[in-house]
C-alpha cells in the first residue's frame, strides 16, 4: 500500500498496529527483512498494541496515543465465529473439530473445512493454501456420502511456501524458517497469484452431453452444437407456432373473445368484465428451486400484467428431477413457499396444480387475471406511439454464457435478481397503454413485431435507447448466444444498414413490458416509473406503414 501511494504521488503516512510484541506469522529472519523494507517505506510500526475502538479519523489504543486514519485494513487472521458456540458442534477454542475425512469428529453427515475448522488429527496455521488444497478431497468425499462410498483422508503438508510482496516488485520467501528476498521471488508471486485469480474468471467450457446415435437428420445443425438453453431460450420458435395455431385454432365462441394469438386469452364475465387467461412453464436454469420459483412465477405473471389485469388465481404445475421422498418433501416445500410469496404479493391466490417426477426441473403456472374494462392486447396500437421498455434485455445471452460457465457470477446473480422480481407497479402504472405485451422468448423484435403486425404499424426503432443488462453486450460480442437466437432472427427481421444487434433478438426470461401509448403519456409514465425506483426506457416510435421494424 505504502508503495503504491507513493507511486501515485502521494506520500502516505501508513502505520501497522500489531498485538504481540513482534510481527505475527513470520520466521525471525523474515521478519527482520519486513521490518526493513517498512523503513525504507516510512511505515511505523506500533507494537504490544489493544485496539480500543476505531472512529472515521482515528484508532483508539488502550493506554497509548491514538493513530490518526482516514483508511484502517483489518488483518486480524482466523477467528471463530460467535454463533457456533451458540451450537451443539463439537469445538476447540471455538473452531469446528474435524477428523481426517474433513467430517465432524462425531457427526460425519457434517463436514468443515477452510478457517472454521480445526483438524484434530493434523492441526495446522489458518493458511489458506490447507483450504484450497482440502478442496479436492471434500468434493470426493461429499460425493462418497451421497453414494454410499469410500471417503478420502486429507493429509495436509507439513510446511507451505510464504511469499510476501515488499513493494517495488520484490518480494521475500519464506519456508521452514528459511527466507530469501528479491525481484525473482516477486516475479515468481506475482505469477502464482495471477494464475490462481485466472481460474476464478477463466472457466472451462462446459460442453453439453453428446446426442445419442443415431439422430435424427436436422437435429444436429439445429443444436449447432450448442447445449439446449433453460428458461424461455427452449421455447419453440414463433413461426412454428403461428403456422400451427393458424391450422388448428377453431373460431372463439361463447364467453371466449379472443384465443391464442395474444399474451393471453380474454373471456367475458358474467357479471360484468373481463377475466384473462394464460399459462407458462420455465424449463430450469438454475440449481436454487426457490429461485427457479420466484422466477418462473414472475414470468407467468408477466402474460396477466401485458393485458392491463389485474392477478386473480394460479395453478401450478411442477417436475422436479427423481429425488428421495425426503428430498422431495423439502424441494416442493421451498417450491410452495417461493410461489406463495410471488403470488401473494401480486394479489393472486394459488388455487392448486400439479407435481410428477421427470428428467429435469421444470416449474409452470397457469395464471387468470381481471379487469373491468376491455384488457389490453396488441393491436391497440395508434400512429405516433411510442414503445416504453421497463426492463433490460439480454438475459438469454446471460443465462446461455451461465450454462456454458463463461458469465461472471456477479453478472449472473444480478440478472437472476432481476428476473425475480414482480413488475407490479409497472402493470399499474402502464394500465391505460394502447398495446401492450411482455418481452420473452420471442425476443424484443419479435415482441414488437406481434405489435405492429396485430396494430397494421411499422415500427421504428431507436438502437442507442434500448437498455442491456451489464455485461450481455461483452458476451455477444464473444459468440455466447442462446440456442433459439437463430430462429428468433429468421421470424422478425430488422431492416437497418448495418448488422443488427444479435441481442435484439435474444430470448428473455421474465423480460420487461412493452407498451405503444402517445408520447406525452409515454413521458409521464416514465415519470412514474423512475419516482417508484423503477425504470422506463422509451426506445421508438410506431407509425402507419406495413408492419415491419426498422433499425436506427
């Protein structure tokens, strides 16, 4: 730190502040090398000192001067946490006890590992070169506990390699007592440190299970060898959909007003009104059920918002892989609970559904809203209309780099937080739009393509104004795209003059609304929108012309 300053142009004052009465963890000899090069750097050293307490301008010692600081590093090493003398775990001096399986010295249904544990029959430092090398052996042997297997013992080194950087590319070495210093031995750190942090960004590909032979022709080519994306990235592609619905569909009659063709179908009340119907189901993406719930629940949800209704009951329906009755028991216990507090949450009531064990999770719910008035749907459309966006798009690509292990975690959490989150408010405020939809699996052209088609609009949109999630634009740019992008693209062309961006049509999952209404509501909505916390981004304008979409 003090080199880095001074590197900068800053003359720092930095001082250690150590407990015992020499610098702690390091052989006589090191220590001296330390203490030098401290020195030469200006940095003090406050020894056999108690930290009272720290304030924003100082650290408070018992019976010393306090230490003004702007910034304190706290570098205290390993200790326990409070809660586990709270516990029936088998401890020492507050640490886990484990035996040479990593197992709990009388319990070896629980492991520990890393700083929590103590290994009883080989104790060592809390250095973290014993948890990353213990790493190996608890993935072994939690797969041996699953499976009824022989566990490994984890025989830790005796001795381990210390380098400490001293500033100015060089560093010490230390090992059984012994150090070394100089510039070779930071070349040597810096090329073990920048090789482990590698590992964390650059992950393997993860390559999907091969096709079983033989296949039938076509399917090959139309995988592209791509694994089969989860979420609304497996959903068919919209021109085989219409073709279908075009050939079978049977003309509304009764209390129907409107069948497939919309995000859902309408029927007449009775007493009076509306009532929209819909269903969805997400195959999994994501090992978290409950998340996988919030997310598919927000999705289904999604159809009921686009029509301006309001979330009345739901249904659900579930496969979870083949699992113990136990496991069963507490899947579907999450699942219920996740569900239950979307749903809730939105007003609507679950009402009952389905379960059946299958190859893989997969989560669906049938959703009926209400309105008094006639719902929105997306031929509503006039000349003049703007499109308002509430959410990013680029979660398929997300979702696509997940699977294949090549998105940051960070970036994916973020979107995976998004995902699950209910767009209530922005149903609300939305309510009075002159067409409106969800953006999912058909991508945003192709959503805005439905709009302009069932309005008779051409669409013209603005390339700059519409939102991205962080980091789906890297991704593209890198070939990660969902395995449904290529049909997206050949069902909703774009006409612009240059590429169009691949993320225009990538799949989304539990996407933003899309709403066509005048430009001065479209403004005061977005008004709305940003007074709640939430976003809305105007993104184009329709206008009279054969139904198409243009780039700009």
């Amino acid at each position: 730190m003090a080199f880095a300053l001074r590197q900068a142009g800053v003359k720092p004052a930095v001082t250690v502040v150590e407990h015992g009465p020499q610098l702690s963890g390091m052989a006589p000899r090191t220590e001296a090398m330390v203490r030098r090069r401290m020195e030469d750097l200006g940095v003090g050293l406050t020894l056999n000192a108690k930290v009272a307490r720290i304030t924003d301008r100082a650290v408070i010692l018992d019976g010393a001067a306090p230490i003004p600081a702007a910034l304190c590093v706290g570098a205290a090493g390993a200790v326990p946490h409070g809660w586990l003398a709270q516990t029936d775990l088998p401890l020492h001096q507050g640490f886990i006890r484990v035996g040479a399986d990593l197992g709990l010295v009388d319990d070896d249904a629980l492991v520990a590992v890393g700083d929590c544990a103590h290994m009883e029959a080989t104790p060592r430092p809390k250095a973290g070169v014993f948890a990353v090398r213990a790493a190996p052996v608890l993935h072994d042997n939690l797969r041996a506990a699953l499976s009824s297997g022989a566990r490994r013992v984890f025989k830790p080194q005796k001795h381990y390699l210390k380098l400490i950087s001293l500033g100015g590319k060089s560093a010490v070495a230390e090992r059984n007592g012994l150090a070394l210093g100089g510039a070779l031995l930071w070349r040597w750190k810096d090329r073990i440190d920048r090789k482990f942090m590698d590992q964390l960004d650059d992950l393997p590909e993860m390559i999907g299970p091969a096709l079983t032979s033989p296949a039938a022709s076509g399917v090959q080519e139309a995988l592209e060898g791509k694994p089969l994306c989860g979420g609304c990235g497996a959903k068919v592609g919209g021109a085989v959909l219409g073709d279908l619905l075009a050939e079978v569909q049977p003309p509304v009659s009764g209390d129907v007003i409107t069948g497939a063709g919309d995000d859902a179908a309408i029927l007449r009340q009775p007493g009076g009104g509306f009532q929209v119907m819909s269903t969805d189901h997400l195959r999994g993406f994501i090992e978290d059920s409950a998340l996988m719930t919030r997310i598919a629940a927000v999705h289904a949800l999604g159809d009921v918002w686009a029509m301006g209704a309001k979330p009345q009951v739901a249904l659900s329906s579930i496969i979870i892989p083949r699992m113990s009755p136990a496991l069963q028991a507490r899947t579907l216990r999450e699942i219920a609970a996740a569900a239950q507090d979307v749903m809730a949450a939105a007003g609507a009531q679950i009402v009952g559904g389905h379960t059946t064990m299958g190859a893989e999770l997969t989560i669906g719910f049938t959703v009926t809203g209400t309105r008094e008035d006639m719902p929105i749907g997306v031929g509503g459309a006039q000349p003049g209309d703007v499109l308002l966006l509430t959410r990013s798009i680029g979660s398929g690509v997300i979702l696509a780099g997940h699977m294949a292990g090549s998105a940051p975690g960070r970036m994916v959490a973020d979107a995976l937080g998004t995902m699950a989150t209910p767009q209530v408010r922005e149903a609300e405020i939305l309510a009075s739009a002159h067409a409106m939809t969800d953006v999912t699996g058909f991508g945003l052209a192709g959503h805005v393509q439905a709009i302009c088609r069932a309005s008779g609009l051409a669409a013209e949109l603005w390339s700059k104004a519409v939102p991205l999630y962080p980091g789906a634009q890297a991704l593209s740019d890198r070939g990660v795209a969902s395995s449904l992008l290529p049909v997206n693209q050949a069902d909703a062309p774009i006409e612009t003059a240059g590429p169009v961006n691949p993320l225009f049509h990538d799949p989304q999952t539990a996407g933003g609304l899309l709403a066509a209404l005048p430009e001065a509501a479209a403004n005061v909505a977005q008004a709305q929108l940003e007074e709640a916390g939430l976003t809305g981004h105007i993104i184009g304008r329709l206008g009279a012309g054969a139904p198409s979409m243009r780039l700009t």
